[in-house]
C-alpha cells in the first residue's frame, strides 16, 4: 500500500465550506434570483449548474471557477470533485430550502457554481494556432440555446478544435446552453467572428476547406474524405444558412426520406462531426 | 392552362370554418386547458400543434384528425393545407385573445389540432410485415419526451420503418413529444413490446439482427455494413442499456473523444440511422 499517497490525501486542507442559512447574505448574491439574473447577463461570468458540469470544471482544475453553491444533501456525492478544486473557491453549502429561497425556484439537482468566461482570441488567431489537420465547427445565425448546447456537446464529443460563431448566435455560455451541452460550451475553444464574409474570410485566411450543410447541398456527405484542415458550417433551422454563402462554398447534403426532410441542427452537426472526425 | 383542374380547385366546397368567441364553448372543450390535460392524458387522442406538424398530416390526407383550431391571424398562412383536410373536420377559428383563453397561454403558433391516436399492432404483426430489408429502431427506458421526439424525428428522416418502445419509455404522442418530433411520431409506425426480454423476443423471432449502442460496445458504428433486418436499440441517458442486454446482443459503439464520451442519445440515434440507412 502507498501509505505516502494515503498520507498526502490527509494532509490537503479541509474544503472551504461556508454554511449559509440566509438567502440574504451578501456573500451568496450572485446566485439570487437566478432566472432574473439569466436575462439580463452575468458580465463576464457563467453559470454553471448540476454534478456532471461540476465534475467537469473540476478534472480541468477548476480555475475558471469563482465560487460553488451546494445543498446539504449534495455535498456528500461531490465532495470529492470539490476536493479538486483550489482552496481559493469558497464552497457555500445550504440546506435545500434555503438554497431554493436563493436562487427562486427548486433547484432539484443542488449544485450550482459561478465562473469566469475565458478571454476569448481572435478567430484568425485561435486558427492559426490550430495543428495541421483540425476540425472546426462555424455557426450562422443559431438562436436557440438548446441547439447551441446540443452543438457544443457534439463538437466536445468528436474532439472538434474550436466553434466559431457569428453574430447572430445566442450566447453558449447562457446557463441554459451549458446545461444542454454538459459542460462543453464551457472547455471548447470559441470565437465570435462577426458576420457572415468576416467568418469565411477567417477560415480560408487559415487554409480551411470550407463545407456548408444544406438538404440541398450538391456533395453528400459520406462522398467527403476527412484529413486536412476542415470547417463544418451550419446555419439556422428553417432558413438554414444564406444563399451567398451556399453560392461562395462547397455545400454538402445528407440523404434522407422522401416526404420528411428534416433535421435538427444539433443532430445534423453530430452526424457531420461523427463522419469528419473519421468515425464514419 | 388546365381549365378543369381550375373547374374542380372552385367546386371544392368551402372550409368547415366554425367562429368561436366563447372560450366556454363546449364545441372545442378538447382544447380546454391544455397543460392540466397533458397532464392528465388524452385518453387515445393527441394534441397536434404548428404548421409544420399540421401540414405533414394534411399532406397524408389528415384521417386521423377529429378537429382543429387556428387563430383568425393564421387562418390565411395554413388555408391551403386545411382545404386538403377531409370536409368533416370542423375547423374552429377564434381570435387571438380567445384562443390563449381557452388552452390557457399563450399559445403563439395559432394553431392546433386534435386526433385519434392510431391503434397499434402487437410487435410481431408489425414486424413481420417489415420488407426483408428494413430498419427497426427499438428504445429502452426513453423517459424525456425531447430525447423521444428527437429520436422519431430521426427515425422519419432516415426512413426507419418501425419504432418498438419498452413499458419503461415515455409517450410518443405526449405534446411535446410529437412537437419536438415535427410530426413525425405521429407517422412512424410504432408498437409497445412489454419488458426488455418481450422486445428482443419479437425482434429476434422476426429474423432481425439486434446492435446495441453503448459507450462500452465491442464493435464501431462505422463497421458495421448495412442490409438485411436490422434493429438499432437505445437506451436511457446516463445508465444505457442494461448488462443483460449488452451480454445478450452485439454491442456497437461510437469513437468519442477522451476525456468526454457523451452524447445526447437522440444525436446518437441520428449518427446510427444515417450509417444504417446507408448513408455513410
């Protein structure tokens, strides 16, 4: 037995355990009402809720995080990711009505947190910062935190380099699309690349080979070999993605059923970064 | 110009519009406080909402509709595809106002329908009646009616030709579900096929060969050559499918990236239906 590895275990200092029974304590304010808060924007900040996010913040270190909301009753089942949290993160621990008065609604899954937004580069800098053969996801115009969320899933899922989005995409930190994309809208690399000849000037400055997915694209998708440097672009559901930009690109298509042509954006991006990550 | 077709568009007799300025009127007391009714159920019948969904079932004829009910403001936009419903579904129109006050929000879409759910077939009659080659889509324990939905959204798309649910799934013609679907729970053909045992009995017995996705499966997706009788099986997020099913059938998996193996499984159910319909 490594009796020196047990021994370090107990040498780490105790959590940073703050309990908190007044839903009025100055300390806790950044987790009042939380829906409120969802609208008008965290400045800078995210919030992050439920075990698996938490979980995974804290396997990356934690050091985006600013502090931790948790039930009395959650504790016990995430003390040991929190244990990998620097000690400068102050854990607030509630009990659950408490917690519920905080945030203005029951927060059945009992763990929330608050972190940084990371500085975000450039896009033509995080691409040029990017290996040889690299997979990029760019978005137009989605709206929808939930396929936000389900988009970053999948581009975190099929190790996708970054997601480039335009500005008229909602915002992936929204707690919302955290939530949906369990975490990855928090660790994928982003950038904001303003409208839709900045973006593609950004990806073919960087020597990307660019696909638009559209059901009335001319390749299908299977047809494409993966390799190089490649960028995936996805537009709205409905419109989908403009007609100049169909016209300006390669576009790609995926069969489907006669009488039902229709995908959900967050599906269509796994089947693309499923097949582009070699998958299939 | 085809005189006649012009002829018999004019001898169309007129939409069976019925006003509706009482949101008391016990005519469209199905409509009535739609939430408590989801809640409480149907019983046999399912809530349509939205143009889409609404103009997928007008293009099959609209048999299964018992009525239907538009705001005066989306009366013009859905005409077209209401003249192609049979002349006995009475179509109530009510202003806008009224229409929130009888389903009880706001209910922005401005329209909806009602309609007989489908008698269903046992398993096997619906199996063996499935082309020699033919994919099955089979779900164990599908709980959340967004995931449902998406999965019969991709089960249209990709033109699978049956969905067998266990006893622990979720209703397909909840009104989310059907929503999130487009539509298309209401057309793909489905069956309740009792405990995981019952269900891969039925697709064992009608000579379909089963794959499992699991994170943990021996085989990848992207090996797996298309034809034949095939059965894709599904199970709940987070726990997947049960032990004794994985040890019962082939295992399948999809290459994620290390570090997050997480995908939502109606993504997933969109990357297998795409490989398995042979698209890639």
């Amino acid at each position: 037995m490594d009796t020196h590895a047990s021994d370090a275990r107990t040498d780490r200092p105790p959590l940073p355990l703050i309990p908190v029974s007044d839903p009025d304590d100055p300390r806790i304010a950044d987790y009042r009402d939380v829906r409120e808060r969802d609208l008008v924007g965290r400045r800078g900040q995210f919030m992050a809720e439920g075990e698996v996010v938490l979980r995974l913040l804290a396997s990356r270190g934690g050091a985006d995080l600013v502090s931790v909301l948790v039930s009395q009753a959650s504790l016990p089942r995430i003390s040991d990711a929190l244990d990998q949290l620097p000690r400068h993160v102050p854990i607030h621990v509630a009990a659950q009505p408490v917690m519920d008065g905080i945030v203005g609604f029951h927060i059945h899954r009992g763990i929330l947190a608050i972190g940084r937004a990371r500085p975000q580069l450039p896009p033509e800098t995080l691409l040029a910062g990017l290996p040889a053969r690299a997979l990029v996801v760019a978005l137009m115009g989605i709206a929808n935190h939930d396929n936000m969320g389900g988009i970053f899933r999948n581009a975190a899922a099929f190790g996708a380099h970054a997601v480039l989005l335009d500005e008229a995409c909602c915002d992936p930190l929204y707690r919302k699309a955290i939530r949906v994309s369990v975490g990855a809208s928090l660790i994928v690399p982003t950038a904001r690349a303003g409208n839709a000849r900045d973006m593609l000037g950004a990806i073919r400055g960087a020597g990307f080979e660019l696909l638009s997915l559209s059901p009335s694209g001319t390749e299908r998708l299977s047809d494409i070999a993966p390799g190089g440097r490649m960028a995936a672009l996805f537009g709205t559901e409905g419109p989908g993605l403009p007609p100049e930009v169909l016209a300006a690109t390669r576009t790609v298509s995926i069969p489907m059923a006669p009488g039902f042509d229709s995908l959900n954006v967050a599906t269509t991006s796994g089947i693309v970064l499923h097949h582009l990550a070699g998958g299939g």
